[in-house]
C-alpha cells in the first residue's frame, strides 16, 4: 500500500506536468484530444524558441535550393547509428523584427537568434544576401460566456469602458512601459469583474522565398490573462512578410560622367 506521502507526490507530480502542457477540451470534435503548452517563464520563451527553429531549419533542410544541411555524426552506443547533432548553412539567417511595442516581440527576435545559433546556422543582423525568418503573434482572451475576443489596446480599453471600469488613457499617447502597465491594470480589473477568463496567444514562423511560403508554422499557447500586455500591440495585425532574395544580385552598371569646367 502507497503511503500518503508517495500519493501526494504523485499527484502535485501529475499537477505540475499538466500545467506545462494541459489537456484543452474546448472546440474538440467527438473521442479527440489536443493539448497545448502554457506560457508561463522566460524558460518557455526559450522553449518555443528551441521549438520554432528546430521547425525552421528542419524545413529548409529537406529543400535543395537553400542549401541547409544536417550535421550527423555515429551515436556513442551504437556505431551504426547516425543523429543529427547541428546544421550548416551557405546563406545565414536574418530575423526580421516584429512590433517595436510588443514586449514579448522584442524579446523573440533576441530568442530565436540565440536558437539559430545553437542549431549551428550563421545569423546575422542585416537582411542582405540572408534567409530571412518571419514571425507574427496573435493574442486572444475569453469572456465570461465563452467567446474568443482579440487582444488589443482598443479591445482591451473598449471592454472595460462598456462594463463600467475606469479607462485611464489612450494607447497611442502613452510610452510603451507606461502603456503595458496601464493594459495590465485594466485586464486585472476585467478579470476581477469576471470579464476575463483564459488568454492565448499564437505564434506563427514563415519563410517566404520569392512570392513562395517555403515554411510556416502555427503554435497556439496559453497566456495568464493578467500578462496580455507581453504580447499586445497598437500596429497593424497584418505585417507584410519580408520575402527572401531569389537569383544573385545584380550591380548598377557604373558609367562615366565627363565633367567640363570653365
């Protein structure tokens, strides 16, 4: 017979796992199941990082035209055995930077270049002659009946307003730092008055080669409601995707100019 002790370290064991990762049965279609990751530290910025360029370079690596190449070597047990333990790239890589308001925008670029890195690919900070990785973050909460509402500056002010919670300034007039704190007052409020109930946010990766998508990836995760501000923006949604060069690049012919002085 397990001692109590045994028990209860078996259940926070059980709890704590599915924190990180949590069964999501809303929308699900008949005997399905679906999980996703929740977003809860730094280290699970770094995670999806690890995640989203291993997807990266694992794509491109299975198309000739960019030249990404698996680094394999004979595992240590079994000879005969090959794992890839890095990639190498002719072209580096060049991550095209996302909202300048965005926090968590900010912080990705930095992560996802780090991860690069890690996975053995040049990377650079200029977009020239480079593959240049895209990423756009949409974010989401859920009211109290359910529906799924975007996550804005304006969303977030108009939803306080319409339930009778102080709105305490415009967006656009604020500083960013001054921005994200007064955001994340007003969704503690709404959560508080029972307006807010489960965040997420999506993170999608592209890569476009000439007018071709050669990669994008879509993940969806779960954010604390009382942290939307991280991954909030006043900018347009729709960034336009930076499109790699194709073909080598051309040279403006130099031609001689005669100059004639009096």
């Amino acid at each position: 017979m397990l001692k109590p002790a045994v028990i209860l370290l078996a259940v926070a064991s059980f709890t704590l796992s599915a924190c990180g990762k949590p069964w999501v049965k809303r929308d699900q279609q008949p005997q399905t199941t679906h999980s996703q990751y929740k977003v809860l530290t730094w280290n699970d910025w770094n995670l999806l990082g690890q995640r989203s360029s291993a997807r990266i370079v694992s794509d491109l690596a299975a198309m000739p035209d960019f030249g990404v190449s698996p680094v394999v070597e004979a595992s240590s047990t079994d000879s005969k055995t090959k794992e890839i333990v890095s990639y190498s790239s002719p072209k580096p890589f060049y991550v095209q930077p996302g909202p300048f308001d965005m926090p968590f925008s900010r912080a990705f670029k930095r992560i996802l270049e780090n991860e690069l890195l890690a996975t053995g690919v040049p990377v650079v900070s200029s977009p020239k002659g480079a593959i240049i990785v895209n990423y756009q973050v949409q974010s989401f909460f859920y009211d109290d009946e359910g529906y799924r509402l975007p996550a804005s500056p304006e969303s977030v002010f108009g939803l306080a307003t319409a339930i009778g919670i102080k709105e305490y300034g415009n967006w656009g007039t604020l500083s960013t730092i001054g921005a994200g704190l007064v955001a994340t007052e007003l969704v503690r409020g709404l959560i508080d008055f029972g307006a807010v109930t489960d965040a997420e946010m999506v993170l999608t990766t592209s890569i476009a080669h000439g007018a071709e998508l050669v990669h994008q990836k879509s993940e969806v995760l779960y954010v604390r409601p009382e942290e939307l501000s991280l991954y909030m923006t006043s900018l347009p949604a729709d960034r336009p995707v930076r499109a790699t060069a194709t073909g080598t690049e051309e040279k403006l012919p130099v031609q001689t100019i005669a100059i004639v002085t009096q």
